[in-house]
C-alpha cells in the first residue's frame, strides 16, 4: 500500500486502518508506505525509517513512534502539527476585521445531486485573517473554497470580491499539484511566466525556493519528473511569489511528510503574514486546523447546518 491514506479524512483512515488489520488478521502479510503517523500507530508492526534512501532506524511501531533513537526519527515525531511552537502560533485572536472584506458571501447555497453542501451561508474574509475549512470528505470544503473565488458559481446568494484582488491577487493551492502545470513542459517556463506577468525579481524565486528546500536546478524538470511532495512545494512557491491578498490552500502540505509540511507550512504562513494576506485552508488534519488558523468553519455531513466559529 503505497500512501494509502493520503487525502482522506480522520474517520475515512480509521476504517481504512481497520480494513488492512482485518487483513492481517486473516493471515495476510502488509507492507504500508506512509507519510501519517497516525495510520503507521494503528497498523503497529515493525518500522523501517528511510531518509535520502537510507534506513535510519527500524524496530516497533511502539518503540520507533514514541521514542525514536535516530534524530532523524525524532525529527519527525516533533514535527506533528500538535507539537509546533511557531512565534506566528502566539498572536492570540485572528487580527480585528476592520475596513471592506478582501471577500463578502451572502447567503450562499449549492447542491449536487440531492443534497446541499452548504444553504445559505455568509462569511467574510478580511486581509490577514486565517480561516480553516474542516469536515469530512464529501462535506464541500474545496466547493466553498471555489465559490469563494468565484471559479465555481453557486446556486443561490452572492459573492462579491474587493478591488484589491484584482490583477492575479487571488492564488490557489490545489491538493493535486499536478493539475496546475503544463505536463510536457519544464517547470521553470511556467514559474519564469508567473514571474514576468507579476514583474517579480529573480532574487524572490531564489529565497523562496531556499526556504522550502528546493534547488533551482529541479524547476528544469517536468512536473512528472519530481515526486509530489516536491511539486506542491513548487506550486507554493509560484503561489506566492506575486505577494497574493487571498491564498486558497486545498490540501497544499498533504503531499509531504511531517517534518517537509513543518518546514513548508511556516514558510508559507509567515508569507502570508508578512504580506497580509488572507488564508484560507482546507485541511482534514485537525491538528494542523489547530496550528495555523484563527477562524474555523466547521462543514459536517451533507444536509446539516454550517456555521463560522
């Protein structure tokens, strides 16, 4: 099972955990590739932890998960979003909600199929805030992200955007990288067209890409030539590199393994911070809704109410 929990959320992995155990206990054998954690302490068994194609340490998932030997390993356990203590963690309530918002929904409603997603909503999104989209698959986390964007129409209410998301101010991070750049194309032609588009400097690619550990030398790659992980950090970094008022991250760390996702998360937040720009995050990791965002809006299970906490 190569990475099989990647996009799904808490209880999806629980029942997918307990699907591969039911195996094992019918006398099965399992070998798991895994970024989460999580899904690695339900399954128990023996670990082997790679780095740079090595393995740094192997032994139980009860050893190895709770008290690694190798720093590597220890790196990577503190590196679990309910761990962090970013100076960016300790600015207490989300900044005061002063002037026109960057976005303003009024009682917005949309459906697929039978159900609605979401039934006359309204929000608002004002320069700095940072909200988190959370709730289970199906729940239309990234539909209202979409909407919010205006790049999917909703059935009912409006959205109006401010002036100042004009002229490419508004960036979206998508869960799969991939839909985002040109197969047959390197990499570097559709970051230098960003670039250019936004008059931003080479010296503002350069520091970005340091940050996140990327070597420039991979943008001259195709986007099936990098592994995921390394495409949606290079998605983030194209996302930024035009300073945005309104960031829409979809699920934009769940290609990467803990201690990446650390990195590139407060990479990304003190961008956004810094710039004063909004976040919106879509995200099934409760830990890390915790970590970066001030305002939460909660999406339960079709045909129940939402509300903005």
């Amino acid at each position: 099972m190569d990475e099989p929990s990647k996009g799904l959320d808490p209880r999806a992995r629980d029942r997918l955990a307990d699907l591969l155990l039911a195996h094992l206990d019918g006398g099965g054998l399992l070998l798991t590739i895994t970024h989460d954690l999580r899904l690695a302490r339900r399954l128990g068994g023996d670990v082997l932890v790679m780095r740079e194609a090595c393995v740094v340490e192997a032994g139980t998932a009860g050893q190895v998960l709770t008290a690694g030997a190798h720093p590597y390993t220890r790196r990577l356990l503190g590196a679990e979003p309910s761990r962090w203590d970013f100076p960016w963690m300790r600015r207490g309530a989300a900044p005061a909600a002063t002037g026109a918002p960057l976005v303003a929904a009024h009682g917005i409603t949309k459906s697929y199929g039978a159900g609605d997603l979401f039934c006359d909503l309204s929000l608002q999104i004002h320069p700095g805030e940072r909200w988190a989209f959370t709730g289970p698959s199906g729940a239309g986390k990234t539909t209202l992200g979409n909407a919010l964007l205006r790049l999917t129409p909703v059935d009912a209410g409006t959205v109006v955007h401010a002036a100042a998301t004009r002229g490419g101010r508004v960036q979206k991070l998508y869960q799969d990288p991939g839909l985002s750049f040109p197969r047959r194309v390197p990499l570097e032609v559709t970051v230098r067209a960003a670039m250019r588009r936004h008059g931003v400097p080479g010296a503002r690619l350069a520091a970005l890409l340091e940050q996140v550990g990327i070597a420039p030398e991979m943008l001259r790659r195709r986007p099936d030539q990098v592994s995921g992980g390394e495409l949606q950090r290079i998605a983030i970094v194209r996302a930024m590199l035009p300073r945005p008022v309104l960031l829409f991250a979809d699920e934009a760390t769940s290609r990467l393994d803990v201690a990446t996702q650390q990195v590139t998360t407060d990479v990304l937040v003190r961008e956004v911070d810094e710039a004063g720009c909004a976040l919106l995050l879509v995200t099934h990791d409760d830990d890390l809704a915790a970590a970066v965002a001030d305002r939460r809006l909660e999406l339960p299970a079709r045909g129940r109410a939402a509300a903005p906490a």
